[in-house]
C-alpha cells in the first residue's frame, strides 16, 4: 500500500522471510549484476537502476520510503508503515566513478572479483541489503536501510538529505571497504577557490598591468609552504592543486583574472580549520593570500569520529573477533556519508569488506571476506549492544589509510 512521510513517497512491499545461510554463489551472481550498471553521477537512469536492483535484493515486507535532492535517488528501507528512530542504520550508496567500459564488465579471477565499485562499495552494500533481508523483520528494535547514489560527488543530496528530512538513529554504519576493521576517524574536507583580481594590459609593458596568476602563484606557494605535498602517508592536513586557469586567450595579455581550484583535508588535531566557520576558514586562507586574492568556500565538512568505547563498537569488534579478524581501528584520509551524522551527533563507523584498486582500473573486492563480514554484520545485529571485545581489543589505531 501506499504510505507517505511528508514530502518522501514510500510504497510498502509484502511479507519477507528469514535466510539462514549466505550460498555465494548465487550471491556473486546478483553482485555481478549490480556491477554492471554503470551507476555514474551523469547516468540518472543507471543510478536508478543500481537502486531498484538493491532494493528489490533486500526482498519484500518492508516500506520504501523514497527521497530525491538535486537529481539523485535514493531510499530508506524499514519494518512498518510508520518510520521510526533507528537503533540501528546500515548504510551504503550505489554510486561509482566513472571508468572505461571494460570495468562494467565484472570477472572473476581466483578469490578476487574484478570491476568498478567492487570495493567502493557495491558487494559490501549487497551484503547489508542481504542481511537487512533476513533480519529486519525480527529484530527487537528498529533498523534501518540507508541506500544512496551520491556519495561520490560530496553525498548531499543523499545521506546529508535524508538526515534533514528528519531521518535518525543511535549508531550508523557505512558499509565502505575495510577489511572488516572498523573506521572511527576520517579527515574533514574543504573545497574552495582561489581567485585572483589584477588589470589587464600588453604584454610587453609588464609595468601597465598586474598580473593576477601571477598573485595567484605567489598565494599558492605560501600555502603549500605551510602544507607541503605529502610524498608519504601521514596523518595531517593536504591541500590537493587541483586546477589553475585564466580567461586568457592570447599569449601577449596580462591576466586581469585567474582562480586556483583547492581539495584540503585535514584532521581534528588541526585546530587552524577544525571547528572553524566558514567565514573563519576564509580568514585563514586569506592569511596566506596577496593582495587581490580571495579565497572563497564551497564547502566545509568536518572531520568525522566515533567514540571508540561506546557498546556497539564494543559489540561490533567482538563479532569481527568472532569471525577470525582482528578487530583493529582504522583512520581514513578520505570523506565519507558517516561525516554528516557526526555533524549531528550520532556516531557512525566505517565497516566492509576487504579488496583494493578503489577508483582505479583493477580495482577488486576479496571473495574471502564476504562470509565473513555478512556474519559478522549477523552477529552484530542480533546483540549489538551486549557483547564487547576484551581488553586492549583493538585499541591502538593500527594503520592510516584507506584500508
């Protein structure tokens, strides 16, 4: 039947019932499936498709709810007609970066499956959408299925979306890649513009104009001075260069104009940029601009953390250890959806299955961690609050990276 929930549409599915066991193969099947559909940002249709396949995985017996922000779908999978605040929300988005055709056509190679969003994140989402499958209808409490198709372009009009429209919960987790250890911290996130102002004029009169690239070098030299390109990993602030360009179209003209296009990351322990407003962000870049230089904000994302000894992360590395997997924490140098529930003040960690190449041509998810990590998932789920790791489990953050 038909349900609404202000201004999202919902259709309600019939009744589901409970699978045990997780058979691969069959599973591996519907993912190849799902991989290829070429869910890119610029593909509406196929960013639609990616999101009824998933839907229609997660089987019938629950309501739909449907959102859409900016041109992008997504849904919100739950047990009754009416939705409620969530214990628990699994979270997942169905978009990929484009690549070349061939990565839409998945293979399999030994234990490893071969194509775009294998590991960022479709199998591990298929693997939520299973698991919601077999358990929503059960459990004692609320859980939620959180399915978006923008988190590749900044996650807005997904997540971010969704949580403005009144969408909540005690404890989120994303399924992005992580080997089955669990991510608490991932880097705030800055896009901003550099734009430079001068005056034109003849190039051979120099002295007649001011050249405002050459403004906008000088600006970008003292910030990468404070910054300087990581040739390493590390856990500290990068700016990324990503784009400088003037309206110029002749060789012999002064620039009266150009802009520096800026991806900053940065983590909590910069205090320069965390917990800053916009307008203070602002003052500190300009801090390192010349005159007729103004930086100018996109966007300002925070850093994102969970507190590390909450019952759930507890629960959560005790099913892991469970599955033969140690249970270490992880800090990712990329953004993630779990960042706008940080903003408000839910914890969100960052769990999924194991793989690499994410975004590049051999980007592969491990066939080996996905029992594993459905099970663990299981495990979760139906004590999430009551088991905890023993002592020490998982305490230093092991490794900084992407997983």
């Amino acid at each position: 039947m038909a349900v609404k929930e202000g201004a999202v549409g919902c259709r309600e599915r019939a009744v589901a019932g409970e699978d045990g066991g997780m058979d691969l193969e069959p599973f591996l099947a519907a993912a190849c499936e799902l991989l290829a559909v070429r869910s890119t940002a610029d593909r509406p249709g196929d960013l639609r498709k990616a999101l009824g396949l998933v839907v229609d995985f997660a089987g019938p017996g629950f309501t739909v709810g449907e959102f859409e922000s900016g041109g992008k779908p997504s849904a919100l999978l739950y047990r009754g007609a009416r939705r409620p605040h969530f214990q628990i929300i699994l979270n997942a988005h169905l978009d990929v970066v484009p690549a070349p055709a061939t990565q839409f056509r998945p293979r399999r190679e030994g234990d490893r499956l071969y194509a775009r969003g294998a590991q960022d994140m479709k199998v591990s989402a298929l693997v939520q959408a299973r698991v919601f499958r077999e358990l929503a209808g059960a459990l004692p409490y609320p859980l939620g299925l959180q399915l978006v198709t923008d988190e590749e372009v900044g996650g807005r009009h997904g997540t971010l979306h969704q949580i403005q429209q009144g969408v909540s919960g005690e404890f989120v987790i994303i399924g992005e890649h992580s080997g089955l250890r669990l991510v608490t911290d991932s880097k705030g996130m800055i896009t901003a513009t550099l734009r430079a102002v001068g005056r034109s004029g003849h190039a051979a009169y120099p002295w007649r104009g001011d050249n405002a690239l050459i403004k906008l070098q000088a600006s970008l030299a003292s910030l990468l001075a404070a910054y300087p390109t990581a040739t390493e990993e590390a856990w500290r602030t990068t700016v990324n260069l990503a784009k400088i360009q003037t309206p110029n179209r002749a060789r012999n003209q002064i620039p009266a104009l150009a802009e520096a296009w800026l991806d900053i990351r940065y983590p909590p322990e910069d205090t320069n940029l965390n917990g800053k407003t916009v307008e203070e962000i602002t003052a500190y870049l300009a801090s390192f601009c010349e005159p007729g230089v103004t930086p100018v904000i996109e966007h300002a994302d925070p850093p994102h953390h969970a507190d590390q000894h909450r019952p759930e992360i507890r629960s959560l590395q005790h099913a892991v250890t469970g599955q033969g997997y140690r249970p270490d924490f992880l800090r990712k140098h990329g953004a993630a959806d779990g960042r706008f529930y940080y903003q408000h003040g839910t914890d969100a960690v960052i769990f999924g299955i194991g793989g690499d190449g994410l975004h590049g041509t051999d980007e592969y998810a491990d066939i080996t961690t996905i029992a594993p990590y459905y099970q663990a998932l299981k495990d979760f789920l139906h004590n999430p609050v009551g088991q905890q790791a023993g002592a020490g489990a998982g305490e230093p953050e092991k490794i900084c990276g992407e997983g």
